[in-house]
C-alpha cells in the first residue's frame, strides 16, 4: 500500500548540528534553500558560475565552490538540470563524499539510468516536488506546502528515513503530503507526462484553433476560449483538491452532457498505442541515451523543433490576442 507521510512525521531536531549544501542556485535551488532556512536550517550554496554566486549572497547565503560546500556539509541536495547534474558529480561532488553524508535528489533520473552511482557508504534519498520551483516557495509562504515524491535508495547510516522526513518537513513538502514512491516510478511517471499528456494536450489544442481560425472565428475569441480566459487552469486547480470527476460534475449540465456523452468519440486505441510506445522508450533507457546525444550535440535538434514552431502563423495570431488582452509576454526564453 502506499506510504503518504504528513507534517507530524517529519522531525526537525533531526537535521540539528546539520548543514546542507544546495548544489545548484536555480529555478528550485533558490526556494529550497529559502525554505530550508526559513525552517531554521544551516545552508549553504554550491554555485557554478559568478551570476550564482552574486544571486546567493545578494540572498544572504554563503555561496562556495561546489566541492568546497560538499566538504562543508552533511547533506548535500542536488538541483542541477538533470543533463547536466552527472559531470558536476563526477567532477565536484563524487570526489569529496565521505560516510555520513547524504545526497538527496529532486529528480531520479541520473540514478534510474546510471549516469550516476554513489558510493555504498552514503545514503541516497528524494525529494522529488510536483509543482514548479516558484511554487515551492509560495506554497511555503502560504502554509500550504506541496506535493512530492519522496524515497530513500540506499540506506547507508541507518537513520536515512529520518533524515529525509525531517528534511521534507524543512522544505514544506509534508504540510501537503509526500508521497513515498522509488527511484523508477518517479523517473519514468516524470518523463511519460512530459512526453505522453502534455504533447497530446499541445497537439489537441494547436488543431483545435487552426480548425476555427480556418473557419472564420476570430483569433482573440478562440484563444481566449480556447485557454487564455483560464477556464482550464481553474478546473486543473480545483481537480487538484477534490478530484477530476467531482469537478466535472460542478459544472453545467450542458457541460456534463457534452463531455461524456462525446467522450468515446475520442477513445481511439492508437491513442493508447502510442503511449504505450512512449512509456517502452522510457523504462528501456532509449529515451536518456537520446537525451544524452542531444546534450552532446548542443541540443542542435531541439533548436531545430523550436525554430520550426516559432515560424508557425498560429504563434503570431496567439501573441496579437496577448497584446490585446494586455498580457505581458517578456522573459528570458
């Protein structure tokens, strides 16, 4: 059965005497490290560039080399992107590790297909969170907390559950519930919403507004209603607390009728096909041997989708609605 574990489970006298080290001052090295020490936790920084070093101490935190905050600590969190997370180790992290300390992952990816093996006498543990980086913060500042997985992978100390609760407590995820879920399944749950649901929900979307624009519905009414108004986010939202099906039914019986009474028209068995295909690629380590090839290759494929969907019509039509809406649309891509 499985394991959810709550606020009352985790115990902060555990981490006390404790450093840990972040390894990475990103999109979620800087709220677990805000939360870690908010929870009155001893933190520093291991940073891999000026820029991240000048972002920690303008933060208030002692920013090190990588290797130098591993020395200094007796957790060490890894939150590098997960191509790149294996050099780092072998280079900074591996080298320093010594009995007592753990490391603990946001993502098992690295450990799942082997680009990285720790040494038997450390313990291996996740923290795996399922929402974005700012989220872990704000639901933090809010008392709400956040959903994650959480697993130990190697019990080295005997005390790795403890610790690991104690330090899911620290970052807020116990006020939400952590899910206790290995290695694999986090791994191979991440990468099939990644490659499975969100391209069928891009692709559904993408061919529903080329077919009304071909229509003659006018672009500012088919992205608003398409997604822009936000409707869906707030089902998703409210999904998230009681439920897909409960939701549904709140809506409009106009609603209720056209979704399922429309439903098996959509039931097509390719469908399921391809998502088995996806997830084989998955389990099977194809889809990180690829990945792998294109980090090598300086992502030279994935600059080739992304400036072929940058020349689609459908993007500029998008961004014309978003200036009328008065949206701002500025970032760093």
């Amino acid at each position: 059965m499985t394991v959810v574990y709550h606020e009352e489970q985790g115990d902060l006298d555990a981490l006390a005497g404790k450093i840990v080290a972040i390894i990475g001052y990103g999109g979620l090295g800087r709220p677990m490290a805000w939360n870690l020490r908010d929870s009155g936790i001893a933190v520093r920084v291991g940073v891999r560039t000026d820029e991240s070093r000048a972002a920690a101490e303008a933060d208030g935190f002692t920013a090190l080399q990588i290797d130098e905050a591993v020395k200094a600590a007796h957790i060490i969190m890894l939150l590098l992107p997960d191509e790149a997370m294996a050099g780092v180790y072998l280079e900074s992290v591996s080298p320093h590790l010594v009995r007592g300390h753990m490391l603990v992952f946001s993502s098992a990816y690295n450990i799942t297909f082997g680009f990285i093996e720790a040494p038997p006498f450390v313990d291996v543990a996740l923290i795996a969170p399922r929402v974005p980086g700012a989220a872990v913060r704000e639901n933090f500042e809010a008392d709400k907390g956040f959903v994650s997985f959480i697993a130990v992978g190697q019990e080295a100390s005997g005390n790795a559950w403890t610790l690991l609760l104690a330090l899911a407590k620290a970052v807020g995820t116990l006020r939400a519930g952590a899910i206790e879920l290995n290695f694999e399944r986090e791994t191979e749950l991440d990468l099939f919403t990644q490659q499975a649901i969100l391209p069928a929900f891009f692709h559904i979307i993408t061919t529903a507004a080329e077919l009304l624009l071909a229509k003659g519905y006018p672009p500012e009414a088919v992205f608003t209603e398409l997604y822009l108004s936000g409707e869906f986010d707030f089902y998703l939202r409210e999904a998230a607390h009681i439920g897909l099906l409960n939701i549904l039914k709140q809506t409009p019986l106009t609603n209720q009728y056209g979704t399922f009474s429309r439903m098996d028209r959509f039931n097509d068995l390719k469908l399921e096909r391809l998502m088995e295909v996806t997830l084989d690629e998955i389990h099977t380590g194809n889809f990180a041997k690829e990945w792998t090839k294109e980090y090598a290759d300086g992502y030279r494929r994935l600059k080739s989708l992304l400036k072929y969907q940058d020349s689609l019509d459908i993007w500029e039509l998008e961004q014309q609605t978003l200036d009328l809406l008065g949206r701002e649309t500025d970032f760093d891509a």
